[in-house]
C-alpha cells in the first residue's frame, strides 16, 4: 500500500471534513485521520442544529467566510442531494444597547444584509410563541437559518471519498514529524507522509501542537430538546425562527424550532471549563435544566414540558472568542485550523475550502490574517 498523500486532514468534523472534500475535489490524494468515526457525539460537530447567519455581532472580518459559506453549503447540497441548510429567517434580541441585538444591526447596515428591526408587540404578532420583555427589541434577518451538522460532516466526507479520499476512521494521530519538505504522520496502524498536514482536531488541538502552548480550554456546553405545551405548531420551523436572546449582559440564550424532537436550546457560554476533552463531565444533571430554564421561560413561556433529550457537546475557546487559523511557524507544510469558540460550525466549509487553497496554492481568497495564531501572545513566526 502506498502510504504517501498530497495533504494529511487530522480530524473530520466541521473544519477537517471540509478540508479533506475540498482537497479531494481539486485532484488532490488525501488522507484523512479521526480518532472517532465522524459524524459522532464527542467533540463540537453533532446535535442536530446549528445557527447560520450574515448578520455578525461578533465582528466584521467573518463576513467573507459567511458569504461563501452559504455559497458553498448550496453548492454542496446539489453535488450530494443532502439538506444541509434550511432558512427559517432568525431573531437578534435584547436590549438597546446589547451586543447582540445592536451589534447584529450595525452589521446588517453596514453590509446591507436584508433585515427589519422588530418591536416586542411586532415580534409576537409575527411569532406568537416568543414574548420579549419589556425594553428589549429584535433584529429580524430573514436569511438566517440552521444546519444540519451531522448531515453536513456526512456530506463532506461522502464526497471526499467518492473524489478518492482515504478516509480512516478510530485511528488517532499520534504523532507528526518535518521530513524533507513535508511531514511523517504516525498512527497505532502505520506510518503516512505527505506534502501538507492540515490539523483540524479541536479540542484536541494541542494534542497534536504541544510546542505551540496555544491558549485553548474546553467549555462543556448542554444542550436540551424540550416538548412545547401546545399549540405546537408555534413552534414549527414555520413559526418558530432560530433565535440568540441577550438576556442580560454577557447573558446569551439560543434556540431553534421543533425539528421533530422538542425545540433545542442552549446557554451559550457559561459552562465549566477544562484543559481537555477528556476531562470533560458528560452527564447533565436536574441543576443543568434549571439553569437553561430560567431564561428560557422569560422569553418563550410556552416552551416549558419535560426535557426529551439532553446533550453535551463542548466550545473549544481562544481567549478572545474568536477562530485560530494559521500556518505552524516552523513548518510552513502544516496548517491548523479550530474554527472555535462556539460559532464555528456555519463558516467551516468555508474554511475547509480557504485550507484547500492555502496548501495547494499558497494563499487563500479569503483574509484569513484576524484569525491568525500570533494574536494571542506567545507564538512567534520565524523570520
């Protein structure tokens, strides 16, 4: 067997799923590494749902990895016949002055990204279920929606593979090394070479970039599919838009329709932290509910019968919030990407297409420079 690629993808989830299909897709022999077999429960990339939007509270260098990747997601569903995307249109709600709210309607005007500002008595009207308190109002972007995360990891790989990626499944990456001017990847199974190593591993980032010391923790997030008392159909992707609630400062609430198993929603931030995935608690508990309830029955009263189904999956988070994108200082064959922080998922096969580029070309379309490792302090570039 020949054991030597054009690129090595180590993790197969949002970013590495994207990066291998992109790879493949223009001519390139990849190999794909996962610890797991992908798409599965123990990292960042699975329960059922996830936010797509333009509207950006988080900052304007996103916007060009947010038009793409709705570009690149329709492309993807037409190559593959899968659903991925389905616009709901979405609620930005809070105070006056709070970043989500304000933020996501600075961004929509200076992009020009098709929105209406919503009072409270409008948004009730529009959406019976939502009840806003008193004070706070609500951007409405129409484009916005959620994705299929599963069924995107599946489309991705399905793809990569059917352009002739090799796609190997339960077998970590347990160590890397430069040879010549690529790189030697070893596993429990064999020994792989490549000209280009892409590390898309999460939170097991620093696993595989121990030299980098990069400032990443781990931030166990709950997630809680909850039965609405009726009627029901308020909350049906029809009636029910995704939705991110600033309901105090610093304080986030999300949520989506009923897909079939309860409305989801989740605090977003807020949860323990820990060094590692592996350190991560699993299990959710009766105080978990009782703290995702309290806000949750301020804004969507109805949404209020037991608990269907729980989930934990977890933010790996830089400590400004923001995506880690860039080339290993020393290597410039190996790029790694934790598109993280908890609002990842909607650009990463924008992202898997920008590592496509940088690897085979050089460079991407894309400014990817405000993600870059040496913002954080600590990771210097050779001269």
């Amino acid at each position: 067997m020949d054991n030597t690629f054009d690129a090595i993808v180590i993790g197969l989830g949002a970013a590495g799923s994207a990066a291998a299909y992109h790879l493949s897709r223009r001519g390139a022999r990849v190999l794909g590494l996962d610890r797991f077999a992908p798409p599965h429960t123990w990292g960042s990339s699975h329960g059922q749902s996830r936010i797509i939007r333009r509207t950006y509270f988080e900052g304007d260098a996103y916007l060009p990895l947010l038009q793409r990747a709705y570009a690149l997601w329709r492309d993807l569903e037409e190559e593959t016949g899968a659903e991925l995307l389905h616009v709901t249109g979405g609620l930005m709600i809070g105070a006056e002055d709070s970043e989500v709210y304000d933020g996501s309607r600075q961004s929509a005007e200076r992009f020009g990204i098709d929105h209406e500002v919503l009072s409270a008595e409008a948004v009730q009207r529009r959406f019976p279920a939502f009840n806003l308190p008193e004070g706070h109002h609500a951007l409405w972007e129409p484009g916005a929606g959620l994705l299929r995360p599963e069924t995107c990891v599946r489309a991705h790989l399905g793809a990569a593979r059917y352009r002739g990626a090799n796609l190997h499944f339960e077998e970590p990456a347990t160590a890397w090394q430069p040879e010549g001017e690529g790189v030697r990847v070893t596993t429990a199974r064999g020994t792989y070479r490549a000209a280009h190593l892409m590390v898309c591993a999460g939170g097991w980032t620093n696993d595989l970039l121990p030299a980098l010391s990069l400032p990443l923790e781990i931030e166990r997030q709950v997630n809680v599919w909850i039965a609405p008392r009726p009627p029901a159909a308020h909350f049906t992707p029809e009636r029910c838009p995704i939705y991110i609630w600033e309901y105090a400062p610093d304080r986030v609430l999300y949520g989506f329709p009923d897909l079939g198993e309860g409305a989801k929603a989740g605090l977003h931030h807020g949860g323990d932290r820990t060094s590692h995935p592996d350190a991560l608690r699993r299990e959710v508990t009766e105080d978990d509910l009782a703290a995702l309830r309290a806000p949750l029955r301020r804004l969507l009263p109805t949404l209020a019968g037991p608990a269907r189904r729980t989930a934990i999956c977890f933010y790996t988070l830089t400590p400004d919030a923001h995506y880690l994108i860039d080339r290993h200082p020393a290597h410039r064959c190996v790029l790694f990407a934790s598109p993280c922080s908890g609002h990842g998922f909607k650009a990463s096969c924008a992202i898997g297409e920008a590592l496509a580029e940088k690897a085979l070309d050089g460079a991407s379309g894309l400014d990817l420079s405000p993600f870059c490792a040496t913002r954080l302090g600590g990771v210097k570039r050779d001269a």
